[in-house]
C-alpha cells in the first residue's frame, strides 16, 4: 500500500534513502561523519519543508506497514525553500552555518519533479519502484503541474530502462555533484 510518510517512520526510510546518497558519491556527505549526517537527515525528514520531509515523500509499505520504497517529489517552485529548512540544524549537529550539502538546482521550469525513486534492496525486482512512479502523474496535476521529471545517473541503466519503460524521455544532461544525470521528462495526462 502506498501513504504519505509518517513521523515514525524515519528509522525506515533513512536506510532507503541512503542508498542514493552513497550511490551519488558526494564529497559534501562523505565528509560528514555518519551519525552526524543521520541526525542531520533525521532533522530534514520531521521539518515541513525540506527536500526529504516526510510532507513530500510517499511510502510503499509491507504487510506490517513498514516503509520499502519510497518516492519524495516536489514542484520546481519550491527549490527555492527545500534545502533553507535545514541549515537551522547545521549548529545542533556541529555543522558551520556556511557549509553546503546540496546545492544544484534539479528541476527545470514548470516541472513536478520525482527527487527520489528508492527501493529496500530486500524489494528490488518486485514492482515497487514502476508503482511509486504511477502515483506521481496524479499529484503534479493536483499541484497544477503537466510534466513530471527525473534525473537519472548515467552510470545507472537499470533505473534508466525502467523510466523509459514508464513514458520518460532524456531531454538533456547535468551535472549533480561530481556526477552525470540525464535529465528525463514525461507529460501528464
């Protein structure tokens, strides 16, 4: 079943989510100490309008309602404010008011855009993922949006087939961090 993230639910989707943040192999995180990146997460995940607050992320649950992938989105307006919420809690986890986790922009104008696609490795192969994805075309056009978008790591083509597979199409590249993204729309019905 998919359902909005709950508060309790950060324990769970942490691991998730990580996932992506080792496969993107930022200096900016690799230089953080693991438990001083999770509080920092954790922080992020209860705020209302950080990049990975549990308001823009949906779950799919197991039998017990344990999250096993997620998928966090958000419209290309709200770029401005997703990452501000979180330099508030820069002191409390000893991070300095001027550091910088994520600074590229990811969405380009007029765009609801899927941030993070995530499955429990426990998961893979069973559909999560293509069913996280067919949820999103619905909540752009409940928030006005009439594309969606993605950016996929070149150096991942197991991704890239299933969002081809889905209706996305490359529409240019960009850089995020040290890394190569082809830059995927799909138009919403």
């Amino acid at each position: 079943m998919i359902r909005k993230a709950k508060l309790t639910d950060f324990p769970l989707v942490y691991p998730i989510l990580k996932q992506i943040f080792d496969e993107m192999d930022m200096d900016t995180i690799k230089a953080l100490p693991e438990s001083q990146f999770y509080d920092l997460m954790k922080h992020g995940f209860y705020s209302p309008h950080y990049r990975y607050s549990h308001n823009r992320m949906w779950v799919e649950t197991d039998d017990l309602d344990r999250p096993i992938g997620l998928i966090v989105m958000y419209g290309y307006d709200d770029q401005g404010l997703i990452d501000i919420s979180l330099k508030s809690a820069y002191p409390k986890v000893g991070l300095p008011l001027d550091a910088v986790i994520f600074s590229d922009k990811e969405a380009l104008p007029h765009e609801w855009y899927l941030d993070a696609i995530a499955v429990s490795p426990k998961h893979w192969g069973k559909g999560i993922g293509q069913k996280l994805i067919k949820i999103a075309p619905e909540i752009a056009r409940q928030n006005g949006y009439k594309k969606i978008s993605l950016n996929v790591d070149q150096d991942n083509p197991r991704a890239a087939r299933l969002y081809d597979y889905v209706g996305f199409k490359t529409t240019s590249t960009m850089t995020i961090g040290d890394r190569m993204y082809d830059h995927m729309i799909k138009k919403v019905n």
